[in-house]
C-alpha cells in the first residue's frame, strides 16, 4: 500500500479501512464478472455483490423492522482513472442499496439505505486487468476496489439521499449536515420490514439485492447508466440477533438495475426505458395477467434509476366503457432522518385514465416523489384485455418537458359488440362462461347495462350466439 493510501487511511482509521477492503477481495463466491465493455472515460460499475451483514431487528409484530448491508466491489470499466477523494472533498462515488420482492406477478422494492460515501481505492483485479492508479485517490482503468458489507453497513459512513443530484452525480462534500444521529441498530442501514421476508407470509417470493455507484465523473464522462447491479439472494431463519439470515445466491448481473430481472421471473412482464432529457432514466414495466373471471389484473412498476427531476404521477389511459376495480399504490418508505414525506400517492379514475398523483414541488419539495434508486408499485382490475398504450409519467421537480411518456400495455377499448365479453370477435362458450361466473354480480356480463348479470343478460347472448 502506498503512502497517499497509508495517509488517507490514517484519517479514517485504518484498522477499518483495511478490515473493510480486504474482507471483500473477490473470492470463489464473490458473484462478479468481467466487467463487460470499456467506455469512453472514466466508468463505474457495481462489479460484485460479495456478502451480506445482518445488524438486528428493532420493533415487533408487524412494525418489526430488520438491518442489513450488502457489500459492492467496484470496478472501472474505463479509460481513464476514476476520481475517489474522501470527504470534505466531492469527488467520490455515493453508493446506495436496494432491495427487492417478486411475488404473484408483483416486483417490488422492500427496502432502501442511505448511501455509503467512498473515501479510498484499491486497485484489483475483479474485472480483468488493472493499470493501477498508485494511489487510493483513483481507481485505475480496469482496476477494482471492495467494499465490504460490513463497510457499507457502518453508520458514520452512510449519507443521505436528499443531498444527491443522481443525475449530475454531484453532492456536498461534508454529507449529513443538519441530520440527526443514526438510531441504534436500524438507522441508515438497508431497513426491510419483517413481514417482507416471513416465509409464511411470502410463500414462492424470490428476493434480490441491487447496488449502485454514483459518481460526478463518471456521469459527465456520459456513462452513468450502466451504474448499477443485482444479485439474487434467498431467505432463511431468525438468527440470534433477532434479524432473517440473508443468503446470495447466483452471480452479480453487472450493469442492470434488479427492475431487470422481472421479465425472467415473470413471462408475462415486459420493460420499457425512457431517459428526460438533459437529466436522468426511468424504467417502467408492466405485467397483465388473466383472473379467469372476465377481468385482467395489470400490475406496473416505476424505477427512478437517476432522474433528478424525479416523478410525480403516473397515468394510464382507460377507453370509455371499461370498468376498473381494486386500484392500489405502494412505494417504500424513506427513513432515518431523511426530510422526504411517506404520504403515499392518492389514485383516482377519472377523465379517460387512471391516475396516481403525489404532492407537488410547490408545495413541498420534500413531498413524496419517486427519486433515484427507488421504485415505485401501480395496480388494478380492468374488465377488458391488454393493448399497447402510451402511460404518462409526471416529472416533479419544475422543467421542460412536465412529463414523459412510455410505451407500456393497458386495458384495450369495449367490443362493439357487447354480447363479445372477451372480445376475440366471437360469441361463445367462452363468453357464455365468463357471464355465468360473474351471475348476480355487476360489471363483467351485464349485458343491457341494468346493474345487475342476470337473466336478461343470459337471453341476449344467447340470442347473439355465433
């Protein structure tokens, strides 16, 4: 190790430094790869996602909330050195950790941490060949650097997320200024709640880990959106701390935030990106599945991988005619001092669209927006079957355009027939049975529009048969 290491490890401590770097050089199990290809400049990316620390459970029941850390190793897939100067100075990489839920068609976001401010650089061999910095203020082209989950798990460390811009990479070089101190245990650290990772109440959930490098340079060099990873991980029992034991299973998938993987857990779920310009991406996807009763349940996820501006609202289209049931929203909660409000977003069916619609900017900037490194969950029931549309998502911080939209499925118009309940153009037995499963009630069937499925209804089907 270097004199510039030796130094700027002194001032930190280096017993932790050494502890925390040395304890996740990439091993037999380490989840990495190699690195993929070069870019134009300086490039950070999530190469590996070694190991998991378990801190504790604080609460109980319901509220019962759960601490972890995962570690991250680095690797710049660039060509040239990666800046990574420790505070007070800016230029180093701001790395939060996600976690995530797939479960019934369902990918959701579980859990968020602060992030964990970088302060010094080895220079590994992760990713391939390392032409070595010298210096553990620059991570070398090809070179990578571990961070232990143990690192990343300690507290004075982690920073907040509300003093990053994710799409310029920029934030204060002293971090935390005005927060409060971490709570003991849980604060700051990736909080998942109990009931999230309860095997009896999450039979056949599959769980995944992300991570993510934020990093000035690396965005000016135009390759911040490669920046993050997922590892899948399982679920096992209460340990002596009174928190689940986490496993990682599979290796790192580089370069792909964990929205990614639920189109490979989910058939029916397909993904679609879209970049605001001058700032930062979002990806969206959608999964539609059939309930056997005449209506189709669409399920949609936002990520925020860097947007800035962040989002606001989310709008589907609904043509006239179609009735929409049971809609719901969930997103994931900021924590530990974060100044954001929880409220969530309040739906409403109204004027051709569905709409889920947050606080505003001018009302508050820290209202409830969907900002990097977090997804967000939109639901409900439709009685017609899925079609291209055009969703709208609304951008919260002030600027041109307001909005975006992205290319996703939503419910497809009536037939024009209405005897043609699943609308394949033919009146049969298959309209026939979704009629007689929804007998007595409302919606689906109702024929003549009287309110009610019943016999008028069975009668003018029967009379438009063929």
């Amino acid at each position: 190790m270097n004199t510039k290491l030796l130094l700027g490890a002194s001032t930190l401590g280096l017993t932790a430094i050494l502890l925390g770097h040395l304890t996740a050089t990439a091993g037999s199990n380490d989840g990495g790869g190699d690195g993929g290809t070069a870019s134009v400049g300086a490039d950070v990316i999530v190469g590996a996602i070694p190991n998991v620390s378990s801190y504790g459970v604080v609460g109980s029941g319901a509220n019962a909330i759960m601490a972890y850390a995962i570690g991250t190793t680095s690797c710049n897939i660039g060509t040239a050195p990666l800046e990574w100067y420790a505070s007070p100075d800016n230029r180093h990489p701001f790395i939060p950790m996600n976690a995530f839920k797939y479960r019934n068609g369902r990918f959701e976001q579980i859990g968020q941490s602060w992030g964990k401010h970088g302060f010094t650089a080895l220079q590994q061999t992760l990713c391939g060949s390392c032409q070595s910095s010298g210096t553990g203020s620059l991570l070398g082209i090809g070179c990578s650097d571990p961070y232990s989950s143990s690192l990343n798990g300690s507290q004075s460390g982690l920073g907040a997320r509300h003093e990053i811009n994710a799409a310029t990479g920029s934030f204060p070089g002293t971090y935390n200024s005005g927060m409060p101190s971490a709570q003991a245990t849980i604060g700051r650290r990736l909080q998942i709640r109990a009931t999230d990772l309860d095997p009896a109440l999450n039979s056949g959930a599959s769980y995944i880990f992300e991570a993510q490098y934020i990093h000035q340079q690396d965005a000016t060099a135009g390759n911040k959106m490669n920046n993050a990873s997922y590892r899948t991980f399982t679920v096992g029992s209460v340990g002596s701390n009174g928190a689940r034991a986490l496993t990682l299973t599979g290796p790192t998938v580089q370069q792909k935030p964990a929205i990614m993987a639920w189109p490979l857990l989910d058939p029916n779920a397909t993904l679609t990106q879209v970049d605001v310009p001058n700032d930062g991406r979002f990806i969206a996807g959608v999964s539609v599945r059939d309930n056997g009763n005449g209506t189709w349940r669409y399920e949609y996820a936002v990520h925020n991988l860097n947007s800035h501006r962040s989002g606001r609202s989310f709008s589907i289209p609904v043509p006239a005619g179609v009735t929409v049931t049971g809609v719901g929203f969930k997103d994931v909660d900021y924590h530990s001092g974060e100044p954001f409000s929880n409220t969530d977003w309040t739906a409403q069916v109204s004027g051709g669209a569905v709409t889920w619609t947050g606080g505003s900017f001018a009302q508050s900037p820290n209202s409830n927006a969907l900002r990097f490194a977090t997804m967000y969950n939109f639901w409900f029931d439709a009685d017609q079957p899925p079609t291209g549309i055009a969703a709208t998502l609304g951008l919260f911080r002030p600027g041109t355009p307001d909005s975006v939209t992205i290319d996703l499925k939503g419910p497809s118009a009536p037939p024009s027939d209405p005897e043609d309940l699943n609308g394949d153009g033919t009146i049969d037995g298959a309209d026939l049975g979704i009629l007689l499963n929804n007998w007595g009630g409302t919606g689906t069937g109702d024929v003549d529009g009287s309110g009610a499925v019943d016999g008028a209804d069975l009668a003018l089907l029967l009379g438009a048969w063929g």
